[in-house]
C-alpha cells in the first residue's frame, strides 16, 4: 500500500469514529460535552442591553460617515486659499445638481469673505446657469468663467465696489472693460423675450426679430477694453463695437462661430469695421469664426497677436469663404514698419497640398 493510500485511509476512519447519535427532539438543545450549551429558545442574560449597545454603535458609525462625507463633498466642491485681504476661490467641482451660486463668504461666515476669483475656477463646469458676486470680490480672473457652457447670467451685488453687470454681463465697475459674456446668454435672452426653445438658422421662424432681440449685442460707449475669453463661445451673430475701444483681448470671440458682422458706433453713425482707434488685437482673437466674410484693420492699429485670425478661412466646393481678403488702412510699408504682427496672424486655408494664406488689400478704403 502505497504513503497516500494509507493517508486516506487512515483519515477516512477517523471521520466514521466521529459520529453523533442525536434524538430529534433534542436537536435544538442537545449540547456535546465540553462545550457550551445552545441558547436558542432560551433568554440572554442582558439581551436588551445588548441590542441598545449594537443600536448606538450603528446610529454614530452612520452619522460618522454621513459627517465625513458631507466634510468630504464640500472640501472637494468648494476649495479655497487665504490671502492678505481675504480668500480667493480657487476651484469649483460641481457634484452635479449646483446651478446657482453665490461668492461672498465662506460657509456663510462673514468674517471669511470671499475676495477674489482665480484662473480656471469654473472651468468646464456643464452645470451652473448663474452665479452672483458678492461685495467683497476685488479680483476677477478673465479666464474664471472658460468654458462653463450653460452659463445664462452672471449677477454682481450693487455694493461691490470693483464690478457690475449689464443684465447679466459682467463689467468693472466704470465699465470700461467688459469681462465675461456667459457662454449661454442667448438662452437667458430667449427667455426674457418669450421664446420656449432655440431657433435655428434652417428654421424659417429663424428671422431678423430674433437675430435682434437673441443674437445682438451692443457694447456701452464707455468700455475701451473687451477682456480676454470674454465673448468665447458666444452665440452672436451681431456686435456693435464702441469707437473708443482700445483693446480686443487674446481669445476674445474665441470660436465664436456664428459671429458674421462686426460693427462700429461711431460719432458719424454705425460703421462695418473695427473701431477706429483700436489699437491692439489679442493672440487667437478671432480664432474659428468662419461666419465672418470681412475684416478690416485701421491705422491705428498698433499689435496683432498670433493666430488672431486662425482658421477664419475655408473652402468650399472650390470656393474660398469666410475672410476671404484682409484689408487694411495702411500701405504695405507703413503697415511693416507700425504694426506688430506675430506668427500667422492672418487666416489660411488648404490649397492643393499647401497651405494658402490670404491676400492683405493694403492702402484700403473702408467697407461702406
């Protein structure tokens, strides 16, 4: 007989010795020598006490746990830095249901208010349609509110004493720059006007009255600067422009794709231009607005950043369209020698196995 076989063998007799002859009455309270005797059917000794204890053990674990998660939850929403002059907002997670919120102090704590917003704050949050500034925010990042696509209004408390909004539309205080057009105004607009849904330009309902009352928008004579990202994504097909505006911020109409006309208030009636007087375009200005068909650039005119008319231009079916010609007021000389162009500043589109950029009319007249 082999190791294994008599292995098996062996253990095999000694589970036939351990055999139990329990009478079937007995099975629920027979007990084996040497061990304790069952309790079923029978009291515990302090059983009432005993289930009390298990009960409060389980409410404070469960409220431990609800607390730390609520803790967690709002750490992970709202955090924050301290400052010299207060807090700054630096970062928002929307866990989901947040649509409106308001920036003023911390957890309500009015010796914790909230004085500046940083950078990216809101970024890409699909959630929030209006947020309200509070008195206390002295510093609003232009780049705060990039790409937060349902953004209807941003309202600023009247006591503030560093900006303001126009009916949604956040400014500075003087109004000389305006800082964010919300991503999704035109809904707010729609709204206000009695629309029940978007209209789309294959909709024959689609006319001039809406593209007046949802997709124009005219700038206060007093603003001189239009910040960075401010018309980002914004659902315009008509902007009026001050003549005293200086300044057009990088990204400024960034992929605002349905933009078509640029137009000028000026003291000889409105004009279809850039202002005269304007004296910077930001990098990326213009960047994706294909519904665009024309540009003109005044003398006055001093710095063009990069790509500030980028992808402006495309063909279809073998036709150029979009900004097909770029005109400007100076001569190709003068234009060299007074204005800061940076890198492919102006639009090109696929030629062949090429890439084409388009022509300047140099010395140009005004559109009429």
């Amino acid at each position: 007989m082999s190791k294994k076989e008599k292995k098996i063998r062996d253990t095999t007799a000694v589970y036939n010795e351990i055999k139990l002859d329990i009478p079937e009455d007995e099975v629920w309270t027979y007990q084996i020598e040497g061990m304790k005797a069952p309790v079923i059917g029978k009291s515990v000794d302090n059983a009432g006490k005993k289930k009390a204890l298990v009960i409060i053990t389980l409410l404070i674990a469960i409220s431990l746990s609800i607390y730390f998660s609520v803790r967690a939850i709002h750490s992970e929403t709202y955090n924050y830095e301290q400052t010299e002059s207060g807090w700054e907002f630096v970062k928002f997670s929307n866990p989901g249901e947040i649509t409106e919120l308001t920036v003023d102090f911390i957890d309500g704590d009015k010796a914790k208010p909230i004085t500046s917003i940083r950078e990216y704050t809101f970024n890409c949050d699909d959630k929030l349609t209006s947020v309200t500034i509070g008195k206390d925010v002295e510093k609003i990042d232009g780049k705060s509110f990039y790409s937060v696509w349902n953004l209807r209004t941003i309202f600023v408390d009247e006591d503030n004493k560093n900006y303001c909004d126009i009916d949604g539309v956040l400014y500075t205080k003087d109004k000389t720059k305006v800082i964010c057009y919300p991503i999704d105004h035109d809904a707010y607009l729609r709204e206000k006007a009695g629309y029940k849904e978007e209209i789309w330009p294959d909709n024959e309902a689609y006319d001039s009255a809406y593209i007046d009352k949802i997709q124009t928008y005219e700038l206060p004579d007093t603003v001189t600067e239009i910040g960075e990202l401010a018309f980002n994504y914004a659902n315009l097909v008509r902007i009026t422009l001050p003549e005293g505006l200086k300044t057009i911020g990088t990204l400024a109409f960034f992929k605002s794709t349905s933009l078509a006309e640029i137009l000028t208030a000026g003291k000889d009636g409105v004009y279809k231009s850039l202002p005269e007087g304007l004296e910077y375009i930001g990098s990326d200005a213009f960047s994706y607005d294909q519904a665009l068909t024309y540009m003109y650039i005044p003398a006055s005119v001093k710095y063009i950043g990069h790509h500030a008319f980028w992808d402006t231009v495309y063909k279809d079916g073998g036709e150029v369209k979009g900004i097909a010609e770029m005109n400007a007021a100076l001569s190709s000389d003068e234009f060299k020698a007074k204005t800061q162009a940076g890198d492919h500043w102006l639009p090109s589109y696929d030629y062949k196995l090429l890439k084409k950029t388009i022509e300047v009319n140099y010395s140009a007249e005004r559109q009429k």
